[in-house]
C-alpha cells in the first residue's frame, strides 16, 4: 500500500485531477471509477483516497489491473490513527491537474461531464469554478455568478453544491483549497466555496449535464436547529474578511433559515 510521501510532479500536468475520497464506498467505487474512464475528455488524472479501508483500496488496486490503467490512477490508502476521515483533503494535496474535480466515491459523472466543463473553462479563460446540477436536471443555460452574488447564494445555504459537483483550479497555495471538515455539521464544502471566492471571480452552474449523487443525509434533519448551526461557524470564521454589506447579507439569511426552521419544525411535530 501506498502512503502520502509528498507531492509527484508530471512534466506534462493533466488538465484535470479526479479528485475521489472513497473510504468506505467499495460496493459503489467501481462505479465511479468507470464512469470517469466513459468520459469524453480524455485528459485526466483519478485519484483514490482512503483512510484505513483495506478492502475499497484492494477493490481500485483489482479495477487498475484489470484495466490496464496504472498511468491514470493513484490509489492510496492512509494507514493513521486518527479518527477523523479526511480524504477529500487528501485527494487534493496530491492532485497534479490544473483544475481539480471531486467526485465521492458513491456518486458517478456522465459521460459528457468533463468535456463540457472543459468548454466553459477555455471560455471563461480559466477564471471560473463549476457546479453542475445534478442527476440531469434541466437547467436551460449556464447561470453565472460573480463572487460576492456566489458569497451570497452559498451563505443562504438553500442550494450549496456538494463537492461532488464542482470543478475549481488548482490554487498554488493548497491551504486555500484545503478546507475544514471536522468542524461543520452538514455542510462543510461552504468553508470550500468561501476561500475560493478570494481567488476566483466567476462561478458558473453547468446545464443539462452533471453529476450522479446519492443522497448522504436525511431531509428531516433539516428542519432541526443543529442544521444551520454551520451558518453560525461561517459568520464567525469570516467576519473579519468579509465587508459590511455581505456581512448584514448573511445575518438577514441567518435571521430567515432560523424562521423558516421553526416553522418546519412546527408543522413536523404538528404532523408526527
């Protein structure tokens, strides 16, 4: 098994890094890795992440072999002692690509995902971060946002995009990519989006094309309190960053998810 040793440089760098934390996605991770090598952009990198997962890393080790790719995928397993499972920033640190696209281990992309997001990003001139919708919803054209409206759309944390469903550059400093996990409760990827807006200035939702994803949480804990105390964390960790207009933005979308959630949680006990 492999372990991270520090970062490998190709001469010739891929234009994507399929970023995939998998651990614990071996009934699924096939499926994901397959996917990747269907699409219709060819240039790319995968990398697999796991954190002492034997038997999802033995499985990628088996897919790699039986299909002769040893030169597009890296499997690695993280044998650690630490609880926390942080392979999406593992997967990262090791990414060589100039863009970077996560994709969890239970989720697949279609097949014309990467060679559409590569259209979008020559066209933007490479300043964009992609969300795409997901499971072939059909939005009628890209929607752009600059990033104080993307600050704003992920903050109201009515619709934030799964890491799953975004494609952002490789940033020189990894610290601005490398986002915190062990802190939020639902929603730790708008601790991602936040730090890209310090980089990128546009942030662009793809059309009709996408992502799988399966759901990874039950939509009733969103009307519990607990849900939106990631909002509270957000306000605290970039009050000092952020200026005074976006600030009294995201107390008014704080002051309304509160509302919206005692209402919800109303009506559910009203029904139970």
């Amino acid at each position: 098994m492999q372990r991270i040793n520090g970062q490998s440089h190709r001469e010739m760098k891929p234009f994507f890094s399929v970023c995939i934390p998998a651990t614990k996605r071996s009934n699924t991770i096939e499926r994901a890795l397959q996917s990747i090598l269907n699409q219709d952009f060819q240039d790319f990198e995968v990398i697999v992440t796991t954190r002492n997962d034997k038997a999802t890393y033995e499985i990628v080790d088996t897919f790699i072999k039986n299909c002769k790719i040893d030169d597009k995928i890296k499997n690695i397993n993280i044998e650690t002692d630490r609880q926390s499972c942080n392979d999406w920033n593992d997967s990262i640190l090791l990414a060589n690509g100039r863009f970077i696209a996560v994709l969890e281990g239970d989720d697949y992309f279609y097949s014309d995902y990467l060679n559409s997001a590569h259209k979008l990003i020559i066209d933007f001139n490479f300043d964009i971060c992609l969300f795409a919708t997901t499971n072939r919803d059909n939005v009628p054209k890209p929607f752009v946002f600059n990033k104080h409206t993307f600050f704003r759309y992920i903050y109201s944390l009515n619709a934030v995009p799964a890491p799953s469903e975004s494609i952002f550059p490789r940033i020189c400093n990894y610290e601005a990519i490398q986002y915190n996990i062990a802190d939020f409760t639902y929603a730790p990827e708008i601790d991602l989006y936040l730090r890209l807006t310090t980089h990128i200035n546009n942030f662009v939702r793809i059309s009709k094309v996408g992502v799988y994803r399966e759901a990874s949480s039950d939509p009733n804990n969103r009307i519990s309190f607990l849900y939106y105390r990631d909002q509270l964390i957000i306000l605290i960790k970039y009050f000092r960053v952020i200026n005074i207009f976006l600030l009294l933005i995201s107390l008014k979308n704080l002051i309304i998810v509160y509302i919206k959630s005692i209402i919800k949680y109303c009506i559910w006990k009203m029904i139970r």
